[in-house]
C-alpha cells in the first residue's frame, strides 16, 4: 500500500496506493526532509488537540512535489542524477 523509490540510498519517490484507508496519522516520509507527507483518518467528530509546529532550521536543495492523481492513469519515470533511467510506476487514481 505504500511504496518508496530508492536509489543508492537516495529517497526519489514515496507512492501511497489509493487503497490506503488506515486509522490514525502516518507519516510517510523522514523527519528531516523539508516536506512532510502524511496520511490522517479520523472517526467523524474527532477533535484534534490545538499544537503548534516548532520552528525548524531546513537546507532546501531540491524542489520536492506532491502528484495527487484523482482521475485516470500515470506513467512516471525515474532517473538517476545522470538523467539515466532506473524504472517506472504506473500510478491509478481510485476512489
């Protein structure tokens, strides 16, 4: 249900199918990327607690992206840093 891309110990990609509908909060991604990507399902009517995000000094060193894919089907292509190709997902949209 949840797929992470790698590459020489690089993350390139975390793909989250569809089908996950798992109770609570999950985080998919390490606490010290700069981009967080979560997943959260919550009985009707939870209350979350108020919280604050603490400041946290990050290094950007790479434009990082989010594809919400809704309707249809994607190819998506992974390439190394030399732009050679490594492998390809196909990615559903579900409901």
């Amino acid at each position: 249900m949840v797929e992470k891309i790698t590459h020489n110990g690089t993350l390139l990609a975390v793909i989250v199918d569809h089908r996950f509908r798992e109770s609570g909060i999950h985080f998919f991604t390490p606490d010290d990327l700069s981009q967080q990507l979560a997943f959260m399902r919550h009985p009707a009517g939870k209350i979350i607690d108020p919280h604050i995000h603490n400041p946290v000094p990050r290094e950007v060193r790479y434009t990082q992206e989010v594809l919400l894919l809704r309707k249809g089907r994607l190819k998506v292509n992974f390439y190394d840093e030399n732009r050679c190709y490594l492998e390809s997902r196909i990615l559903e949209a579900g409901t």
